[in-house]
C-alpha cells in the first residue's frame, strides 16, 4: 500500500498524478533538498538522517563519490577532491587565474573557454562537478517520495549573472532535472517565511554561512520581489569566527611553537563545537589534548562575542553600503530574515537586530530555510496549488511587441507583467494574395519600431492565397519562469506555424533598461503623435489600394465620367495629406475620399448581389432559410 | 463501526494542522479513479457539509461523508515509514484488490 500525503481541500490528485516537485538550495558549502508533504514544506534527509549533503565531490579510484565519504578523503586526495565547485561556476578560464592560484586543482590548458579541473577520471567542468550534487539530490528525492519528479527549483545568489546561471541550468540538465526555475536564494528565504503574501515594502536578507556572507536588500510589491541591492563578502563567514576562537585558545595556551597542520585543524574543530555550545548556553570548557599540547580553560559568551564582534562589524559595514546603494535606510525595513548557520551566534542575532533596530526572523532553521522557500515555490509551480495562490515572483522589466504596418511597435505584453505569462493576439493579412507574414519581435515602450530594441525576425510563410483581411494568424507571446520568450505564430486555416526563442534580457543591464523607460516618458506625447500619424498613414495606403483594385474592376461600367473625376481628385488629395505629418486632415482627406465614393460603393454591392443571384430564384434563398 | 487513526498518525495531523494555520480536520474518502477503480482522498477540512460524519480519534476531528463511509467503514489510519519515504497508510478491512503501487484499491 502506496504512503499518502495529505491534499488541500479538493486538491486530492488521481493515482500516479502527482505532481512532485523539489527546491534544491545548491550552496558553496553544502546544498539541500526540500519538498512540500501534506502542505508542509520539509528538507529531505538522507539514510543517515542527514540533511545536509556537502557540496563536495571526489573523483576517486572505484567512482565518484559525493558528501561526507568525499569530505572525508579532502585532506588525503585534494587534487580529486573539488570543494567549493559553486565559485567556479559560469566562470572563464580568465577568470580564474586568481582562484587557480589559490586551489589545489590543476587546471587544464585545453582550447576551450570553459575551464576544466584535471581529476584521474579525466578533466571536468564545473558545471559537471555540481551535476554530480544535483545527482545525488535528485536520487535522495525519488527515494523520498518515491515517485516520478516534475522538476525542481535551483536556489543561486541574487548576484548571479547570466553566464552563472545558465551553468547552473546545464548542470540541473546534466543531472536529469527540469528546471522549473531559478530563484535568488535570499528571495527563496523570504517567501519560506511566508513574506511574498505580506505587507509591501522593504526586506532585508542576512545571510552569513561558513564561508560566504551576503546581503541583500529587497523590496515586495505586489507579490513581487525586486531586489535593489546585494552586497556582502565572499571571504567570511562562520569558519572566520571559528579561526579567531582557535587562534585565541592558541594565545592563552602560551605555546610558542608554530603549530602543526592537524593541531591547527583539532583547535579549529573544538573552536566550532565551543562557538555552537554557546549558542545555548552561558560558558563552556574547553580541553585541547594532543602530543605536546595541552590546554584546558573556559570561554564565555561574553568573551566569546569580544572575539568576534570585529568580524560580525565587518557584515554590518556591508549592510549599511547596501541600504544606501538600495537608496533605502533601517526604517524602512519592515523584517530582517536570517539565513545561514552562523546567525544561530547569538552575538550575530544581536548586533544584526541593534542595526536594523528590529527582532531579525529566525524560526525556521537558518541552514534550510532557503531550500524550503524553494520547496513552496516548486510546489506551486508544479501545479500543486489553485491559480489564485500563484507567487509572483518576477516581472517583465519592458515590453515586449510586435512590429505591424508603418513601423508601428504594437504591445502583446506589457511591462511590469508577472512572468510566467502567455498572451495571444490575431493578426490579418493587409493585401488581397498575401501568403506570408513576417514577424518582428521588439522590446521597449516606444510607439515606433525604430524606437524600440529589435529582439527577432521571422517569416511566416506559404499560407493559402486569401483576400486582405480573410486570413487569420495568431501570434503568441510567451515568458517562461526564468524570462525567455517564446514568440510563435500559426496561421489558422493551414495550421502553418514558425516560431523563435529569444532571451530579452539578454545583455540590457539595469541602467540601459531605465533608460529606454525614461526615453518612453520623455518622448510621450511626440510617440502618440508619430502613432496616430502613422495609423492614418497606413489606413490612407489601404483605402487607396483597395479604391484603385475597384476601379479597375468595374469602374467604367459603373461610374459616370464626373463622378469619376470627383473621386479622382479626392484621391489625389488624399495622396497628398498622407506625404504631410498631419495626422488629422489625412483622417479628413480619407472621409472625403469615402463620401465621394459612396454612390460607387453602394453601387458596385447591388451589382455584386446581382450577379450572385443571377440564375437564382428568390424561392431557393428562401428555402435555405427553412432548412 | 467508525474511523480510527492511530496516535502516531494523530500527533502528524495535529502538526500539519498546527503548520498549515487553519482547517478544522482531517477528511478520509474515495474517489473513483485510478486503475483499479478507487483512490483514497486524504485531504485537510476547512469547512463540514451537512452530509459528513465526524469521528473524533485522539484530539482530531477525522470527517467522512457518508457515501465514501460505505467502502471505508472500519479502516484505520495509520502513519507509516517506509525507507526514506514516509506517510499515511489506510487499513481497510473491506479493501480487496490493490493495482501495482498500492495507490488505488478495489472493494
């Protein structure tokens, strides 16, 4: 008998539909995976009972190994051992002549730009090393839940760039995962605490790990996370704290001697346990015992935070430059979510607390919390939820349009739009015979197509031969989770369809978006005017178009030779208020143009009647009408 | 003849009630679906219709309606773990046939 979870009220799922869906927090340090069960969101342990999985693999002699089994062999394998692949990730081999430097990788000299660290099984990638993570996540996962994965949502730092992100998105690939999204972690920590459904406005993230310390300033609106500003230090970190105890017990031992390399790592270790015990409690002893060292003594909380109060300053130096790059200041923070393992320092909780003059939120365990938001994300991305609890998460910076007749930029999807969004619009042929339609994508708020960044161009071609207006092309617009649009267009009768994938924020830094924003703004009112110019324009084109296909058609039977000089020269007039750039008296020229013809257009549809019914009884119509 | 639920299975209820904010119980059913006929609902309660029996087993409120009541009178609930994986197991003694995975049943 299969184990069941519990559903929302009506929610309950067909045997072998469920829809499973993890988050999957891919640290520096260690990474987890968490899934929503009986609508709560849990970190998932493995066999052991753990649930932190070290985010280190070793290519060892009989095959890879990843976590503690490779933790364990670091010291005796570095070279096959990679710890801290994240760092690596996205980078060039440019990049990475400082990290080289510093690691005890070899790198390899290959010839292409992704740089590759040599192991005896060969040179890998970062982007493999963190699939064999991802790997032993997803198998931890399908053990779990036993089942069939939809996806997963990958946490990454807010400052990620394209390039670290996308390597992010190969190695959930390589690893056998749908990617149903990234999300910035420190986003990941706030909705985990449910903020994405609270009040608007400024939020805070602390996150401080073992070796990493980041910041971030984020604002909600509308169910939306923006985040306005990321700072931090990629050099500190709870190991920091452990160092400076360590080297203090090393001060009051009064030894002289350098100390070996397994004393400094024994010291190290009993500097962790003595910080984490007070965490809890007011004092502890400690006793460090090994060939020639001894040394047993005790350490206080109060000392303790003497020790570290320069370290925990340097994070909050960080913050106080984050606020003012957000343009925001401590009063506008409405909560502080903590995150990483060493906000469980007292000392931390309470200066971070002093600075932002609040009680930072810390009820979820700060080593998970970003894996859990990630859970309830994917929960709800799977489709585990009822649309209307959908989180928004992220927005369409600009617009995104298509080109139509005379340049002109028509919008499919507004900016500001909650992505993921789908939006359909039909478009007609503009000429009799038309069988192909070419489509171009632009971006931008501007009324005009030269105003606007071009994104893509395609043709859509071989539709059957229809007059203006009879055929019938939808051109569809869609924005998946992570921004990449998919512009698709069918014509209907045929079913011919052409399509393209574009990424729009491809290469448009925050500045350049912000200008194109302010260039909509300033030139509003000459857009509308070159819009409505341009309208008229094209109407103008079309009415003289389909008044020159008539003409030739039956104009001389039709027409006396004076009517059909007052159309003609209604026609010239209108020719010549369409090569001006007023908008109005173009409209006025084609009223002109469309009362002459009047007689003509009543004319030639009696004639058209005429020669349908010819031959045809009235009786026929009639009986149609009965059937 | 009622619903029961053990306590280890009570005490989770009471947690994902206790996680989840609101709803005032736990509502057991059948659905037909599946590919042996019947699937078990498992589902919180947010509101009692009039047509439901409410059985209270170690401090929660377990809400059947009366047509599911037919094929599950008697089953007992259980919480279960089963290597990594744990969950809720349903003990019902009118169940006959089970398909492959367990997830739906036959009376």
């Amino acid at each position: 008998m299969a184990l069941l979870q519990i559903s929302e009220p009506g929610q309950t799922t067909a045997p072998h539909q469920h829809r499973l869906a993890v988050g999957i927090d891919l640290g520096t340090t260690n990474s987890l995976v968490a899934t929503v069960r009986s609508g709560d969101a849990q970190t998932l342990p493995d066999e052991q009972g753990h649930h932190l999985l070290p985010s280190v693999v070793r290519y060892a002699e009989t095959g890879i190994e990843v976590g503690e089994a490779a933790v364990e062999h670091a010291v005796i394998d570095p070279s096959n051992t990679i710890v801290s692949v994240k760092r690596l990730m996205g980078r060039a081999a440019g990049d990475l002549k400082s990290l080289a430097e510093s690691s005890p990788y070899l790198f390899s000299t290959s010839e292409s730009a992704v740089p590759k660290i040599h192991t005896r099984s060969g040179d890998v990638s970062a982007v493999e090393v963190s699939a064999e993570i991802l790997k032993t996540l997803k198998a931890r996962a399908v053990a779990t839940l036993g089942d069939d994965l939809v996806g997963a949502v990958i946490t990454v730092p807010a400052y990620f760039d394209d390039a670290q992100r996308q390597a992010t998105k190969d190695a959930a690939r390589l690893a056998g995962l749908n990617v149903l999204r990234l999300l910035n972690e420190p986003t990941a920590a706030a909705v985990a605490y449910g903020l994405d459904t609270g009040q608007e406005g400024i939020i805070a993230i602390y996150d401080l790990g073992g070796g990493t310390f980041d910041i971030s300033i984020l604002r909600l609106k509308q169910g939306v996370f923006e985040v306005l500003a990321t700072g931090g230090d990629s050099a500190l970190g709870g190991d920091d704290f452990d160092h400076t105890i360590a080297e203090w017990i090393l001060e009051q031992s009064g030894s002289k001697k350098v100390p070996s390399a397994s004393l400094v790592r024994l010291l190290k270790r009993e500097a962790r346990s003595a910080k984490e015990q007070l965490a809890h409690v007011d004092e502890v002893n400690i006793k460090v015992e090994t060939g020639d060292f001894f040394w047993q003594g005790s350490l206080s909380r109060s000392q303790m935070r003497t020790l570290i109060e320069p370290l925990i300053k340097k994070t909050i130096m960080a913050c106080r430059r984050s606020l003012r790059d957000a343009d925001v200041t401590t009063e506008d923070v409405l909560e502080v979510v903590m995150v990483g393992g060493s906000t469980r320092t007292l000392a931390v909780r309470e200066m971070v607390g002093d600075f932002f003059q609040r009680e930072p939120l810390v009820s979820i365990d700060p080593d998970k919390v970003v894996a859990v938001g990630a859970a309830l994300q994917a929960d709800v991305l799977a489709g585990n939820k009822p649309d209307d609890e959908m989180l928004l998460l992220d927005v369409i910076p600009l617009s995104l349009g298509i080109e139509t007749m005379g340049g002109l930029a028509e919008k499919i999807i507004y900016r500001n739009t909650p992505i993921p969004v789908a939006k359909a619009q039909d478009f007609t042929t503009y000429k009799d015979g038309q069988t192909a339609m070419a489509v171009h994508v632009v971006q931008g708020e501007r009324e005009l197509v030269d105003d606007c960044r071009s994104l893509a161009r395609f043709d859509l071609r071989g539709f059957p031969s229809h007059v203006a207006g009879a055929v019938r092309i939808r051109v569809t617009y869609q924005v998946d989770a992570d921004g990449l649009l998919t512009v698709s267009a069918r014509e209907e009768n045929s079913g011919i369809e052409a399509s393209v994938d574009v990424k729009p924020s491809y290469g448009l830094t925050d500045s350049e978006i912000e200008t194109m924003l302010r260039d909509s703004m300033d030139h509003a009112s000459d857009d509308m005017h070159s819009r409505m110019l341009r309208e008229q324009q094209v109407e103008a084109e079309r009415v003289v178009e389909a008044l020159d296909a008539a003409l030739k058609k039956d104009g001389d039977e039709l027409l006396s030779d004076e009517e059909r000089n007052n159309i003609a020269q209604a026609r010239v007039q209108l020719l010549e208020a369409k090569a001006g750039d007023d908008a109005e008296s173009i409209k006025a020229a084609i009223k002109t143009l469309e009362s002459a013809c009047a007689d003509y257009v009543a004319r030639r549809m009696n004639s058209n009647i005429r020669n349908a019914m010819q031959g045809h009884s009235i009786n026929e119509y009639a009986g149609k009408d009965q059937e | 003849m009622a619903i029961t639920l053990t306590e280890p299975a009570a005490e989770r209820v009471k947690g994902f009630l206790k996680n989840r904010g609101k709803g005032i119980g736990l509502r057991l059913g059948v659905k037909t679906m599946g590919c042996s006929g019947m699937g078990y609902v498992i589902e919180f309660v947010d509101e009692i219709n009039p047509d439901d029996e409410v059985f209270e087993n170690n401090g929660v409120k377990v809400i059947v309606d009366k047509k599911s009541l037919v094929y599950i009178d008697g089953t007992e609930v259980d919480f279960a773990r089963e290597g990594l994986n744990e969950g809720f197991k349903f003990n019902n003694p009118k169940e006959k046939d089970q398909c492959g995975c367990g997830e739906s049943f036959t009376v």
